[in-house]
C-alpha cells in the first residue's frame, strides 16, 4: 500500500511544473520494472479516491508503455496477470464516472488490442469485441460513445473476420449516429477521411472507414447536411472507383462473375450510391458533377469507366437534380459508346440502361431515337462479346419501361437487328459453345415482344422457331440459364400477340414445358430454370385461360414444393451472430437488448415467385381451380404470421399472400356456402391479426385491402362479436397513431436540423400514413356496406376520430377521407345515419368549394347518396347545396384536368338530387344545362348513374331532354356514342340495353336516323355500332 502511495506522488511529480523534480521522477519512474508499471498505472486508473489529473497521467503513460514496449513486458507476463490486465480495463470503463478517464481507458483497450492481432489477422481478446457489441446496445450513452472511440482508435480491431462482422459493425456506427447529442459525430469526418485515402491500409480497413462516412451521411441525414465536410469524402469514392485491374481477357469472358465486394472500385460505386440518397442531390451533384467531367476527359480508360459508373449510381439519390439537365448529360454520354476502350464502352451502357430505369419514362420519350441508335450501333460489337451482352441489357432497361407508342416506330430495325445477333450467336454456340451474348439478346426479344405486344405478331415467325430449338437442344448444365431465358422469352412472345397467333405452336411448347416439368424433380435446388419454368406456366395459363386446367396436376406439385419453401430463422444473441455470416445468405434485424433475428434467404425469391404464380392461376382459372384451393389456402394463411420479414423477397410473398385470400374464396364458391365458410374462418382471424401486427406499411396495405374485399365476397355474418371487438381496436389503433404520427412530422419541422431533404423524408412518411387511411376506410366501407345500419353501433368507438378527421384544419387528405367515410355511412346506413348528421354536414357543405378537388369530390358524392339514400331528413341539405353545385361546375376551371373528377361528381349529384328529391330542385330550369354538361368521361362509376338517370327521362317523352320535334336526340346520340367509345358505359351495365333500345327506335324512324348518324364521327358511329351489336 505504501509502495502504492509513493507511486501517486511519483506520478504528481512528473506531472511538477519544477524541471529538476520532474526529470527525478522520470528517472526514478524509469527503474521501475515494467510489470510493476503496469500493475500501480491500473491501481491508480481504478482508484476512486485519487485526482483526475494523476488518474489521467497514469492512463497517458499505460497506453504509452503498451505502445513503445509491448514485446519487451506483456508476453513475459503469466497468462493469469495477462487476463487481469485485460478484465481490469473493460471494468474501468464499465464503472468509471468521468468522461474524460472513461476515454483514455478507451484508448488503452484500443492500443492493447492491436497489439493482440497476429500476423494472420486473429484477435487474442475476443472479450473486447463481445464488449464492443454489448456496450452499442447499452442504454448508457457513455458505454456506447466508449465502444465508437475503441472502433475509432483501432478500426482493424476486427481482423479478419472484419467482413463476417460487416452487418453487426453496421449496426454499431448506426446505434451511435442515433445518438444525435452525440459530438463525437461530427468530429469522425475529418479523420475517417484521412484513412480512406490512405493507400498503405489494407482495401478492408479503408472500407470500413468509407462505411463510417456512408452510414453517418444515411442515419444522420440531416445534421450532416449542414457540415458540408462530408461531401469531402466523394472525391475519395471516386478514386476507389478508379482501383481496376487491367485484364486482357475482360471482354471476351464467357460467365458473368458475381461482384467482387472487396473490391475498391465496387465499395466506392456502392457507397456513392448510399450516399446520394442519404444527403440528397441538392447537396451531392454540385460536387460530383465537375469530378465526374474531368474524369471523362481523362486519357486514362479507369477515369472514364469510373466517371460513367458513377453516373449510374446516384440517378436514384440525384433525381430531381439530375432531371434538370438530362439533355445535357445523355448527350454527353452517348458519346462514350464509341470509345476506344471496351470497358468504357460496357460502363456507358451500364449507365444508360440505369438511368432508362431511373427516369423512366421521361428518359424514353426524351431520348428514344439517340439511345435506341446507339445501343444497337454498340450490339454490333462482335469482337467484345461482354459489350454486346451489356448492350442488349441496357436495351432491356429502356424498352421495359418504354411507352408502347414509341417503340412501334422502331420495332423493324429493332427486330432485324436482334434476329441477325440472334442467329450468328446461335452459330457460335454450337461451334464454340459461347452463350453470354445470346442469353441477353434472348431477354431483348422477350423485352421488345412484351412492350409491343398485338404489334410484334407479323415477326412471330421469325423468331419461334430457333427459340423451340434452343430449348430442346440446349440441355447440358452450363445452358440451364440460357434454357431458362429461352422458356421465359416464349412464353412472353405468346402472351404478346395472342391466343390465335400462338395455339399452333401451344401444343409443342407445351410439350417441352412439359418435359422439363417431368424432369423437374432431378433438378438441383439452385436451377435458374426452375423459376423460369414457374413464371411460364402462369403466362401460359393467361394465354390458354380455360384450357389450362388440364395441366394443373403436372404443374401444381413442384409449384406448391417451391411456394412451401421454409426460411431457416434463428433468435441469436451478439455472441451467436459472431458464429454467423452473410455470406452464408444469413440476415438480421436487430431487435434491440442485445438481440437479433435472423433468417437465411436462400429459396425466398423463388418462393415468393411461386407464391404470385398460384395468385395467378386463382385469378385466371376461378372456379377450374377449386380442387387445389385448400392446401394454398393452408400455404398462404400462416405466411400472414411470419413476423420477420426485411428482406424484400419475403415481404413481397406476403403481400401475395394477402392478394390471394379473396382469389381464392372466388374459387371455392363453386363448391357451396358451407365449404366457402369453412374456407373463410380458416382466414378470418389471421387476416384481422394480421392488420394489427404487420410493421411495413406496403405489406400491410395489401392485406387491409384484401381483408376489405373478403368481406365484400363473404357479406353479413361473415365476422362474429370476437372479430368485430379485435378489428374496431385495431382500426381505432391505426387512427390514434395516424394523428401521433402527424404531430411528430410537425415537431420535426420545427428542429433546427429541418431542411429540404428532411421535409420530402416528412411527405414520404405522410403519404405512407395517408394510404394506410384510405385502406382502413376500404375496410369500412366493406363492412358498411355488408352489415347496413346494425353495424353503427360498433362504429360510434371509432366516430369522434373520424369527426376529428374532417376538422377544417386537418390536412386535405385527411378531410377528403373523412368524408369518404360519411358518405359510407348516409349511403349504406340511412335513415339511421342521419342522428350523426350534426358532425359532418356542416363539413360537408364548406368542403364543397373547398380548395382541394379530392375534398370535393368526396363532398359532391355525398351530396348525391344523400339525395338518394338518405331518406326525407336530409331534403332540406340537398336543397342548400344545390346553388353550390352549380356554382362549381360553372366555374371557368371546372374542366381543368386536376379539377374534373370532382366537377364530374358534382354533376352526377344534380342529376341524383332532380332524380330522387325532385322537390328540392327547379328540374325544368336546370336539365337543358345538366345535357350539355354529359357525358361524364373520366368518372366511370358515376357515369352510369347520369346515363340510368338519362334514359329514365328518354323513356317518359321528358319534353325538355327530347326536345320540340325530338330536335335533341341528335345531341343525345353524340353523348351516347361519346360514353360508348370513352367505356363510360359497357355492355354488362344495366344501362346499355336502355340506351341500345333508344337507338333501335330511332333506327326505324327514316329520316331521323339519317339525321342523328350525320351528326356523328366515325369514331363514336363505330360507338354506336358497337352498341347494338353488344347490347
């Protein structure tokens, strides 16, 4: 203890600001072993009772000693005093109070750890990483910004298990952005930047470092938006872009390798990308822009592939920015499809066909005579066969996403030009077995055939031929993904031109089909035809329709073997993730306390294929696919339940799952009320927990949506008191969290972080909300709708939400749903309705000259189901609301395309209110300008009210519609004719016999006739034509 003692003075004395007592205490600190040394430096590190300034002096020189003598102390120290060292200091951070001692420990674990790494990368203190991931996840701000200063100490902390820690070092520098307070964030910049660009640290380490600058700039977002530091770090993506390796054989490479992931140049694109979308183009494209030109001017081929490269990653993060100048960047990069270097050549198709996805469709209509040109121009390139591949890609991207109308001009040229590539690479497969390019152009075909559709029958035959060869001959192994592309193109072509094109080649397809189908059990598990196959036989159920079901045994036993795939799930503590690798295909979320669920996804995307397959023969077959309803019923329901779901892959087979329910009630009809009963409880309940429990709002719309149409199908009684107790809690839940989630939004608007990038953030998760709102008022609408007024007492739990919904300062979409819902109300629950009436129509009659055409439009039609619904209480309403009707049709914008949905229901609603409360209205004063107002062309629904209406008033000789001598009827013919060719009026509407019926008995009138036919176009007589023929 005395030795201890005379140890602190010591330590205050080096610390003297006398010279000579300082320089003795240097040399008396100097004769004293090291181990001694080490063991009073921890003593007085951990003694609670010394000053922080000697506490501090003794951390400086520890850290000191490990750092200049570490080989010549710590190995001859017992394993047990090695042990000691090591637990001592993870406890000193662990309880020690002050910041300031708290991080110069945290500098001593880092210094001791790096001198545990071995030659081969081995971490000797495992403990100190289980620490670093225990101490992120901690709720002590102190331990977390502890574990940030190690991992930034020492960012090799990790060896070489580095990579395997990805996700879980991810999830650190995350946990610690989060910490907003946290000053440490900023100051990481400079210093991250600095080890980038350091060219003497391993590719690994300098990765990591770029992760810091990425996850900072998506997780801290709009904090970082005002240190413009962070930009810095783009020049240094860039260069890493530029760490290409020269390879003679690059272009003529047969197998597309995977990305290599540890690579410079694919961390750098990647990390442009995140970071684009993270800050935002309004910060990122001013300092790109000009790095991007001068590297395209470089005289070096990796400067231009990178600057190109580059182009293609931040089109998703840059939209806005990058949309402004299109012109000029397309034009410049057009150019570099010429240019001498095979690899630029590749990055500018890259580019291309990003950006065709990117800014689909403004890309294709600006830009469709250059770009088509110069991809075939480049598909030509029959000495770099890795370029023509890319080529026929990039033409992929842009025709998928092309407007029909502007390919057809181009269909000729496209089609000879992939026919020749077609049959000269046919040529080379056979002679020298090289298949790369006709994989892609196969894929063009199917591509330009799918955007064409009716239009690509005159070169069916040119094409189906050689196809049917590649997939009866191109059976060996190293074809399986050629065969695939083919099955997948052919089936793409038949859909396109139709069932009578098609059906005499539908029996040999169907046969090779077939056979592979046959063989499919002696398929390996990574097959790519396997989901080639699945995809075909739905397109050939849409082609054949009915006559499909014959192929159903055969189809449906590898199919339900593919949809049943189990995800292999874990529950992992930190501990257990270390053991685990995402490149073994694992996942994981962290669910917080130390915990994480993970799930393997290999088999997820072709079940999740599998699964929108068995949708599709639901949809397409109906009642002929009845025997098979049960078990997909049974595969669907418990996909509702699978809780974890981040991958894309499994949200997308749940969404699918959730489309299927009612698809698949349709399907069991045939059978009876009681099997489709039986099959609706089997779904009921997981549907409803479903809508309570599901977190990714897209997933969860779908199965709102598809619980809503169940309910529909199933009508009243489908849900008993349980099921109605559950859903009026969860819809009240989803309403209480929209309104919490909007006053969020709004104190975010008023932290001193809010900008622009946080405010589209802010609308993104608006609309998102908003959605989910329109889907709770689908399922009120359904259930309004099947159980009439005995359901208003359950829905008064919910009705002061909804009344909070239609306040005038609530914003518009919330008013217009409101009111959606009340109009639900009046329209399926009257007369009862009306004892509401004192909360929403004072609402109502404002929002019919509101602002907003989506407010009133929801108001008009209001308007209109109380004229005809509502019963004799709400007559004095619809007589108020009448002039105000008029008054916003008449209005010199009414006809403005954003306007006219709602001026169109505000006609239909004079119409119902002269129709059904005649007393309220001057009819004869308001019909002549209600015709000249028809017909209603954008809102079908409420176009076959005015036309039910308008016969009503054809058939009673109404004086005033027909006109003196039927002088009108001519005009009647054109508004007619006009919903005719417009499909305002079809032939399975009730209307259209009414209407087809006026017309024959003008037929038989001679002169009239002739009279009302002059009057039309072309256009609307074929209408007229089509009318009698159908209806």
């Amino acid at each position: 203890m005395a030795e201890q003692q005379q140890f602190y003075i010591l330590l205050g004395n080096l610390m003297s600001p006398d010279n000579d007592i300082r320089k003795q205490s240097e040399e008396a600190y100097d004769t004293i072993p090291g181990q001694t040394k080490i063991t009073f430096l921890l003593q007085a590190i951990r003694d609670a009772a010394c000053a922080e300034e000697v506490k501090t002096m003794a951390a400086v020189l520890l850290r000191r000693l490990l750092s200049s003598s570490f080989e010549e102390i710590y190995p001859g120290l017992t394993v047990d005093m090695q042990t000691a060292i090591k637990t001592e200091l993870v406890t000193s951070i662990q309880t020690e109070a002050s910041p300031n001692i708290r991080k110069k420990v945290a500098d001593i674990a880092a210094e001791l750890c790096r001198n545990l790494l071995d030659d081969d990368g081995n971490n000797q203190w495992p403990e100190l990483l289980k620490f670093l991931f225990d101490s992120v996840n901690s709720d002590n701000v102190g331990l977390r910004e502890a574990a940030l200063h190690i991992f930034w100490n020492f960012p090799g902390i990790f060896g070489n298990q580095q990579q395997h820690y990805m996700e879980v070092i991810k999830r650190m520098l995350v946990q610690c952005m989060q910490d907003q307070e946290n000053p440490q964030v900023i100051s990481l910049i400079s210093p991250t930047l600095k080890l980038c660009a350091d060219t003497t640290l391993t590719n690994m380490q300098r990765q990591l470092a770029l992760e810091v600058i990425v996850t900072l700039s998506e997780t801290a977002a709009a904090m970082l938006r005002k240190h413009t530091a962070i930009v810095a770090s783009i020049p240094q993506m860039l260069a890493m872009m530029v760490d290409l390796e020269e390879d003679e054989e690059w272009s003529m490479a047969d197998e597309l390798e995977d990305d290599d992931f540890d690579s410079n140049a694919v961390a750098g694109e990647s990390a442009l990308d995140r970071m684009a979308c993270g800050l935002g183009g309004k910060m990122v494209l001013p300092m790109i822009k000009q790095h991007i030109m001068t590297m395209l001017q470089n005289p070096d081929w990796k400067y231009r592939h990178a600057g190109l490269m580059a182009l293609s990653a931040i089109g998703e993060g840059c939209h806005q920015q990058m949309e402004a100048i299109l012109n000029e960047i397309v034009s410049f990069l057009l150019l570099f499809c010429q240019d001498p270097h095979p690899r630029v050549r590749y990055a500018a198709c890259n580019a291309i066909g990003q950006m065709a996805t990117d800014f689909a469709p403004t890309f294709q209509k600006k830009f469709h005579d250059k770009v088509i040109s110069a991809l075939l121009q480049t598909m030509e390139d029959q000495t770099n066969p890795r370029v023509q591949a890319h080529a026929a890609a990039a033409l992929i991207n842009f025709t998928e996403d092309c407007p029909k109308s502007l390919l057809i001009p181009y269909l000729d040229s496209l089609v000879q030009h992939l026919h020749v590539i077609m049959v000269a690479k046919l040529q080379e497969l056979i002679q020298k077995g090289t298949k790369l390019v006709l994989e892609q152009v196969v894929t063009s075909i199917a591509s330009v055939a799918d955007t064409a559709e009716e239009k690509f029958v005159p070169y069916y035959d040119l094409f189906m031929p050689s196809l049917k060869h590649i997939v009866e001959n191109a059976v060996q192994k190293e074809l399986r993904l050629l065969r695939g592309k083919t099955i997948e193109c052919i089936s793409l072509i038949g859909l396109a031109v139709g069932k009578d094109k098609f059906m005499p080649d539908a029996s040999a397809v169907m046969q090779l089909l077939l056979k592979t189908q046959t063989d499919f059990n002696d398929l390996e598990d990574d097959d790519p035809q396997i989901s080639y196959m699945i995809s075909a036989w739905a397109r050939m159920c849409k082609i054949l329709g009915k006559e499909f079901q014959q192929y159903l045994p055969v189809v449906m036993g590898p199919l339900m073997k593919t949809a049943s795939i189990k995800p292999e799930v874990a529950l992992l503590d930190t501990q257990d993730m270390e053991n685990m690798s995402e490149d073994d295909g694992w996942e994981f979320v962290n669910l917080g306390d130390q915990q994480s669920f993970g799930i393997k996804t290999a088999g997820l995307e072709e079940k999740a294929t599998a699964c929108q397959m068995l949708v599709c023969y639901a949809k397409e077959l109906k009642e002929g696919f009845v025997e098979y309803t049960e078990q997909v019923v049974k595969l669907m329901v418990p996909l509702l339940k699978f809780y974890f779901h981040d991958d894309i892959l499994l949200m997308g087979a749940l969404a699918t799952s959730a489309e299927s329910m009612p698809l698949l009630l349709e399907c069991a009809r045939v059978r009876g009320p009681d099997y489709l009963t039986q099959m609706w409880h089997f779904m009921c309940d997981a549907l409803i927990k479903a809508i309570g429990t599901e977190p990714d709002s897209d997933v969860l719309s779908e199965i709102m949506h598809s619980f809503a149409k169940c309910i529909e199908l199933m009508g009243e009684g489908c849900l008993n008191s349980e099921h109605f107790e559950e859903l009026g809690g969860i819809l009240k839940g989803k309403l209480e969290e929209h309104f919490k989630n909007q006053e969020l939004r709004q104190a975010k608007r008023q932290d001193e972080d809010y900008d622009e990038g946080m405010e589209e953030t802010l609308q993104d998760e608006d609309e998102n909300d908003v959605y989910i709102l329109t889907k709770v008022s689908d399922i009120l609408h359904s259930v309004f709708s099947s159980y009439k007024e005995q359901v208003l007492p359950w829905f008064e739990q919910l009705l002061q939400l909804i009344v909070q919904l239609v306040c005038p300062s609530r914003p518009w979409a919330d008013r217009q749903w409101g009111l959606c819902i009340f109009d639900d109300v009046v329209e399926h629950c009257s007369p009862s309705s009306f004892k509401y009436a004192e909360l929403f129509l004072r609402a109502m009659a404002l929002s019919l000259c509101d602002t907003s055409p989506e407010v009133r439009q929801a108001a008009a039609y209001g308007v209109g189901v109380m004229a005809q619904y509502g019963g004799e209480n709400y007559r004095p309403f619809c007589t108020e609301a009448l002039p105000t009707l008029l008054g916003v049709i008449q209005s010199p914008d009414s006809k403005v395309k954003e306007n006219v949905n709602a001026t169109e229901n505000c006609i239909s609603a004079v119409g119902k209110v002269m129709r059904f409360r005649p007393e309220c209205a001057n009819v004869n004063e308001i019909l002549p300008h209600w015709l000249s107002w028809l017909p209603l062309n954008e809102d079908k629904e409420e176009a076959v009210h005015t036309f039910d209406f308008l016969c009503d008033l054809i058939e009673s000789n109404n004086p005033i519609v027909l006109g003196p001598d039927n002088a009108n009827l001519p005009k009647i013919f054109q508004i007619i004719a006009e919903g005719v060719a417009n499909e305002s009026v079809k032939s399975e509407d009730a209307c259209s016999k009414r209407l087809a019926n006026v017309i024959r008995q003008v037929q038989g009138s001679g002169g009239l006739w002739t009279q009302c036919v002059a009057m039309l176009n072309e256009t609307q007589q074929k209408a007229i034509q089509d009318l009698l023929n159908t209806a």
